[in-house]
C-alpha cells in the first residue's frame, strides 16, 4: 500500500496517548468505527507496542496502525517487531536512523527548512510539522515556496476549526491527538470520541 497516498486520501492521523494498551486498543475500535482508519499510538502510552501488536492482529490491512514518538532504535525494533506499518518521530531521532534501516515507513518531526531538509535526506517519507501551532497555517505556505515538492504534514495544537486552513496551505494531512482524543485515553467517554472523529472526517470533507 502507498502509504503517501493514502495519507493524501485519507488526510486524518489520529494520534493515541492512552493510560494502557486496552484503552488504546478501546480508542482505536471507537475512531475506525467512526471512519478515521490511519492511526499512530505514541509510545508515551504504556504498553504501546502490545497495543498495536493486538490492533494489527484484529483490523485488516486497510487500516493503517504506526507508533509514535519513537526516540530510540530499541523503540522502532520494538514497534517492527509489533508490525507497526509506519513510524512517527518527534524530531531526527535514533529512532528515525533505525526505522530508515528497518525499512518501516519513517514521518519525520522537524520545523525548520533546515530540519525538513535533513529529515527527507534521512530518507522520510513526510515530514512531521511539529509543533505546528507554534506558526500557524501560513508557515506551510512559507515552507513550500523553496520546498514545494516536500511532503508535510501539521501537527500540534490542530484541531478541527484549523484543519481546513492547513489543507489549504498546503499540508497532505494533518495529525491530531488531544483535540480528537480529549480524555477518551483515560477513561473518557468513547461516544464523545466517535462524534469528535465525525467532526474532524467533516472539517476535512468540506476544506
């Protein structure tokens, strides 16, 4: 599967922070439910690896499920070994290196020109704007001008009034934790969950 392009498709990374792996594996039910099918669970949540361990093993292969946060190259052994199918670093991390020799589809945190440069030379496949809200929209603008073939990608702080304005300027998808997840991680309310979704899939329909 072209992951580049289903992420052009799809346009939604759920990003999942969770207290444990069940929870995460609750969030991850409730968002494919709901129609966002690309999801990454940070390796912050306890357990994360053993979460998308069981999530591969339960959703067809449609359903795109990497890890997140990976900062070490024990991490990304951990989350190949787990079948992640894509990986999700903060910045150029070990993790990064290891993941780019593992062959695991890399979406590189950087945020500077500099930064989006040595993440693609790495061998990324997207970059990962982060924290997006630090610039706002109009920086992805900023960015393509002398980058206008880099694949980008908005995360931090975006939530479902932006997305659309991110799209706009440029941004192939956009990545969501807190706003989408909201307390669902850690014991929230599911429903809540699934009617957020719903409203990020319509922000996204419309922009």
């Amino acid at each position: 599967m072209d992951l580049l392009a289903e992420l052009r498709r799809r346009k939604v990374l759920a990003i999942i922070r969770a207290d444990g792996p069940d929870r995460a594996l609750d969030c991850i039910r409730t968002l494919v439910g709901a129609g966002i099918t690309t999801l990454e669970v940070s390796l912050t949540t306890p357990g994360g690896a053993e979460a998308i361990a069981k999530a591969r093993a339960e959703f067809d292969p449609s359903v795109l499920i990497g890890a997140g946060t990976v900062v070490t190259a024990a991490q990304a052994d951990e989350v190949a070994a787990a079948r992640a199918g894509f990986v999700v670093t903060p910045a150029i991390t070990q993790g990064a290196h290891r993941s780019v020799e593992l062959g695991l589809p890399l979406l590189c945190g950087a945020l500077t020109p500099t930064e989006v440069v040595a993440a693609l030379d790495l061998g990324a496949l997207a970059v990962k704007i982060f924290p997006a809200k630090v610039y706002g929209p109009s920086y992805f603008r900023e960015l393509r001008a002398p980058l206008p073939h880099a694949p980008l990608i908005a995360v931090g702080g975006v939530d479902a009034a932006i997305t659309p304005e991110y799209l706009a300027a440029g941004a192939l998808a956009v990545g969501v934790g807190s706003p989408l997840l909201g307390d669902a991680g850690t014991g929230g309310s599911q429903q809540e969950l699934a009617t957020r979704a719903k409203d990020f899939l319509k922000a996204v329909a419309d922009a």
